[in-house]
C-alpha cells in the first residue's frame, strides 16, 4: 500500500479538496433534489470519493472515459465545472450535456468524458469499442491513449459485460473496466446476485488480470489505476479492476435504504472515507485543523456558486426541441410538435 | 451504367468506400475469412486485412456496441448482422445508445455507424430467421432506416449511408441478392429521407418497399397490358419518410393499395395509410388498403409459407378490388 510520507503534501491536500468538493456537491445535490430543483433520478457518489479521485488522478489527459449514471463525481474530478454539471442536473441550457441528458447523462468531449449512461452496463459495448478505435489509429506506447469504463457491481451480471471482457481480450484493447462495488445493486447485495461475488475473479474467464483494491484508500486506487492503464497503454493489456467501498445513502436520492441494518450502516459511516483521509493527513501532519477548514470552506463556496450558476441559467428554448435530432440534416427530418399537421397546415386543407 | 446483381452491388460499393476513407472498417461474423453469410463481402479481408475486415464472435451485443463505440470517436464502422433476427440481440445498443448519443449528449457527438442486415421470408428458415421488423427500428428518432429494391438503390443508399454521421441501419433483403439491375458507374449517393417513382402511372399509387417495391414495379408493367396504370412509390428511406411524395402521388391518382413484407397490425402500411388520409384526404376515391404477411410466426413448410407472404397476385387482387370500389373503367 502506498504510504502518505511519500507522496508530496500538495498532492495530498489536492485529493482531500477534490474528495471534500465530491462530498459537498452530492450533499447540496440531494437537497436540491428534495427541493425539486432536479428532476429524474439523482444518484450520488457519497462513499464512493477516494474511488473517484483515486481513479481521475490516475486517468491521464489523453485517456477517454465512460461511466455509469452514479457519476456527478467523476465529471468533477475530471475538472468539467462544477456550475455547468449543476446546471445539467437542473436541466438548464448551459449544462454540460445542454440540458439534455440529466444527472445520468453528463458529457464533455473536451474532457474526454464520452458519457455517463442509465442503462446498467450500456456502456460496457460502446467503450470497448472507443478502445478499439484507439488501437486502429495508434500504436502502444508509454504516452498512447486508454479507455476506462466505470460500472457497478450490478452491472457485470449482464450479458454485455461478458461479451465485451471477451472481445477486449481477444483484440487486446487498450481498456480498464473498473467495478465500483458498493456491496449493493439498488437494494440486492452482491452475493446474492452474482455466482462469483469476489467480482475482479471474473476475469480470468477472459485470461484478463483481475484487481481488487480497497476503494475507501485513495492512494491504492491511484496505484491500481495507474499500473492497469500502463498495461492498457504499453501492452494493449486490458485489466478488470474492482474497487470495493461503501454506498453511504440509498441507491438514489429517493431511496431511504429501509432494506440496510443499524449496525450496517454504523459499520458503512466508519469506514466513510472523506473524515478518515482528514484524519490520516492530520496525523500525518500533512494538514492542520485550520487548513482542513479553508479547504471543506472552499468546497461549500464553490457548490453554491455552482447552485446560484444553476438557478441564474436559462432553460433550453423550445424552439430548439429538434436541433439535435440528428447530425447530419437531410429531407423530411421528423419536426412536429403533438398536433400538427403532417403536410403543414396548408398541405392537408388542399381540396381536390 | 454496368448491369450487375444486387449482391455485387453492395459489395463494390463497400470496397469503394473503404478505398476512399480509411476510417471506415468493416465488423462482424463471419465477414472476413468465411466471406459472409450471403458473401457480401467476398475478398475484401484478402484485400484490405483484419484490420479493417474484422471478424467478431457470436455477441451481437457486443459488436454493434463496440462499432458505436468507434463511430463516437470518429471511425465509420459498417456492421454486418447476419440476418436481421439477430438485431434483437443488439436492440438495446441500437436503441437505447446509437439512436440516442447526438440528442441526450446535447449534440457533442455524433455516431456515424451503418448497420446492414437482410431480412425477409420465402426461403424455409422458419419462424426466428425469416423476419421483417424494420419497424422496430423505423420507429426510432435519432435513426435512419432505408431499403433499397435495386441495385442501382443499394448502391446509392449505402454509400449515403457510409457519408453520414449518424446511424443509418440498412434492410436489405434475401430475396434480391441475386436480383439484376443498371447500376450507375462512379460515385452514385443518393439522398436519404425521399422517396422514389419507381414507375409513373395515373389510376392508382402502390406504395412500397424493399423487395415488395420490385414486386409493384413488376405488377405495373404488367397491368399497362389490362389498360391500368399504377404508379409505383418505392419508399426507400423508412427514416426518414418522405410523405410529400406519396401523397402528392395519392393526390393524383386518387387510390392507394400498400404492398409490404411486415405483419399488418402497427406495420409500415399502417403508417402509411395514415399519412395519406391526412395529406390527401378529400383526393380518395376508395380506402386506403393494405397487402401485408399474415400474422403468424413464419411456418417452414413451403404451402404455408408461401401462403403467408404478401406477393404479386395478392396485389393484383387488391388492385383490382380497389378500382373495381370506384367503378373504374366503367
């Protein structure tokens, strides 16, 4: 395991910010949600934040990256900003996906954060495919481009996880496939839903190295990101990692988690890994008390500027309802609202 | 103009645009060394190599996803599902991702992917691969669906298909690989989204496609001989669908009879037949009728199967009961 002594203090400060900005922005988020200021389905990354910024702090530049819907954390750890991803989450016009695709649907091509998708595991297929578009148009090598995609641990009981294990060990594709497995899908635990629970074992159905890492150490996932990814870029070795952490909340915001005991829940807040980062860096003297203030300080002023961003940004205009519709324009694209005539008005009172 | 099968057809026109663009790659099973199911792809692994003829095992899933996949980051993949059948494997990447990525993504990526599949009935392959449900698909905003009925069509159509940067799916049909036709030298890209006169006529519209467009073209020529004349539309593109043309042909001749290779209830013709009744509702000298398959899972049994499909005498009938309904000729 990595150690906290060895790694630079600015570092370490920079991840306790990025995980405290995580933690602040998905409390602020569920509340916005019970205030009705987002709509939809809302999961958030609470208990998940030394996996996201373990994870992004591995992800390099050039790397593209897909993600489940729980995925708010990411995008902030990936650097997209946070009043845009709130934007998104209220359905406003300068959200990162425009206001199309919600909490479940963040993008940002400059980031090169290709999706965060709803259907569990959608986007297993599409990522093992960006891989293999990186692999047809560059070589290996130290600097090459890899793709990681993020998933639950529900997620690798479909058939496309395993179709596309498969595919990425028979082309060799620059591909991490990490399992984020917070012990639950929505309220089924894990050993009761697949026949190989300790999940990174799957892959050797594929001959694909499987990982398993302590997802609450932030400096662990950074380590077991980086050496898969290295594999990936160098090797065309694709790994399945698995992180293992906690889900503090319900599956979504409106999920009170009635099916979790007391005493599971007290073990879940124990290991929560935001207070235990502050806490080891304290002990490591690598922030005091008052530095850890400005820092949780700061997280609270940039959520609320992302809210107050949110609430100022107008909505889509509906005279825009069809200028995504498709990418390349031809005759006849489907433009009616509910209602209107197929022919435009004129066309259907024509007599004979 | 050269005359060549609707097999060679597609296959020249795929080696064509390999050759123009590197980025477009062929994906599916059993494309490359065993040259395809129907061998629409014949030399084209010798040729180009597994890095743009790239063979999949059985994971519809799985391949279409991953050409998705590459089309996100700028590739133009081609995909061959063996039959149309087996799209459902994949619906939920066709539907849920490929069809949706542009508009839920707020238009930062496009996936310029092309899905071909034959589908069609008639040749004893029983109920699971003897399927016509381009409807499935032809319902779906964020996709295009097209048909072609000739050569010449599927030329035009895929390279369309191949230029554009969303997803096209293209049915083709079992029945008119091996059918004949001029197809145009050189590049030949025609529009997605219209439809086409297959053959003038006066007296009543058939609105078709695929390989029932060839079959309404065939019926018109004939019926001239009886003194009828049909207009035939050949629909071409299902996604979009080109309603001005049909019912501008509706307007002039005042009669429509539908001929297609789907179940009846919620088919093509059934929208159709609604597109005509708003856009030329007061030019209709008789309903709008429909020539469609029966509605059963296909038997294999040649006299059941043939008695399921829609085919030439089915039209002629419905034709003739049409104009008849209106007292033509009389």
């Amino acid at each position: 395991m990595p150690e906290l002594d060895t790694e630079a203090p600015d570092v370490l400060r920079g991840y306790y910010q990025q995980m405290t900005l995580v933690r602040a922005f998905e409390l602020r988020a569920a509340e916005m949600y019970t205030r009705a200021k987002i709509g939809g389905y809302c999961h958030l990354n609470l208990g998940e934040e030394a996996t996201v910024v373990g994870l992004m702090a591995a992800l390099g530049p050039q790397d593209y990256l897909f993600t489940s819907y729980r995925e708010h954390g990411y995008a902030l750890a990936r650097g997209l900003d946070p009043g845009r991803v709130m934007a998104e989450l209220f359905g406003k016009a300068a959200g990162v996906s425009g206001g199309w695709g919600g909490s479940m649907h963040l993008f940002d091509t400059s980031a090169r954060l290709l999706g965060g998708y709803g259907v569990v595991g959608g986007q297993i297929p599409p990522a093992t495919g960006a891989a293999l578009a990186v692999a047809y148009r560059s070589d290996p090598g130290p600097d090459a481009e890899a793709v990681m995609c993020l998933m639950g641990d529900g997620a690798t009981n479909i058939g496309a996880f395993h179709e596309s294990l498969n595919l990425a060990a028979i082309w060799h594709l620059p591909i991490v496939y990490v399992v984020v497995n917070n012990g639950l899908g929505m309220g089924t635990p894990v050993e009761a839903a697949s026949g190989e629970p300790e999940l990174f074992r799957r892959g050797c159905a594929y001959r694909m190295p499987g990982v398993r890492v302590d997802g609450n150490n932030v400096l662990a996932v950074r380590a077991a990101a980086s050496a898969a990814l290295a594999a990936a870029r160098e090797e065309r070795q694709p790994t399945l990692l698995e992180a293992t952490c906690g889900r503090l909340r319900g599956h979504s915001v409106v999920d009170p988690a009635r099916y979790r005991s007391r005493e599971e829940n007290e073990r879940l807040r124990a290991l929560d890994p935001v207070p235990m980062f502050r806490s080891r860096l304290i002990e490591a003297g690598v922030l005091d008390l008052a530095a850890a203030s400005t820092i949780e300080a700061g997280a609270e002023e940039v959520v609320s500027a992302a809210v107050a961003f949110a609430e100022e940004s107008p909505p889509p205009a509906v005279d825009e309802l069809f200028v995504h519709g498709y990418a390349t324009l031809v005759p006849n694209m489907p433009d009616l609202l509910p209602g209107e005539p197929i022919l435009g008005v004129e066309g259907v009172i024509g007599q004979r | 103009m050269t005359e060549m099968t609707y097999r060679q057809a597609l296959h020249d026109t795929i080696r064509a645009e390999m050759l123009r663009d590197e980025r477009v790659f062929l994906i599916g099973e059993e494309i490359g060394v065993f040259e395809g199911s129907y061998k629409i792809t014949t030399g084209l692994l010798a040729e180009f190599g597994p890095r743009r003829v790239r063979d999949t095992p059985i994971c519809e899933e799985g391949f279409v996803g991953a050409a998705i996949g590459a089309a996100m980051l700028g590739l133009r993949p081609i995909v061959e599902i063996m039959t149309i059948n087996f799209s459902l494997l994949a619906i939920d990447q066709i539907v849920n991702h490929a069809a949706k990525m542009h508009a839920m993504f707020g238009g930062q990526v496009s996936v310029p992917l092309v899905i071909r599949m034959p589908g069609g009935g008639g040749q004893q392959l029983g109920a699971t691969h003897s399927q016509n449900i381009e409807v499935y698909y032809a319902h779906v905003p964020g996709l295009k669906v097209v048909a072609p009925s000739t050569p010449a069509d599927a030329k035009g159509l895929l390279a369309a298909a191949v230029r554009d940067d969303d997803p096209v799916l293209i049915v083709e049909n079992l029945a008119l690989y091996n059918t004949r036709g001029d197809v145009p030298d050189g590049d030949h890209v025609l529009e997605i989204g219209t439809a086409a006169i297959a053959k003038e006529g006066t007296d009543i519209t058939v609105v078709a496609y695929s390989r029932a467009a060839a079959i309404a073209v065939d019926v018109a020529r004939r019926l001239e001989d009886e003194g009828i004349s049909i207009e035939v539309v050949d629909l071409r593109s299902l996604r979009p669908l080109d309603r001005s043309t049909i019912c501008a042909s509706v307007r002039k001749t005042t009669r429509a009879v539908v001929l297609e290779d789907d179940w009846l209830s919620y088919g093509v013709g059934a929208e159709i037949a609604a597109t005509i009744q708003e856009g030329a509702f007061d030019f209709l000298d008789a309903p709008v009728r429909r020539v469609a398959a029966a509605e059963v899972p296909l038997p294999y049994a040649k006299s059941l199967e043939s008695a399921a499909l829609p085919d030439a005498a089915a039209l002629v009938k419905v034709v003739h009961d049409t104009l008849d309904a209106t007292r033509f000729g009389r």
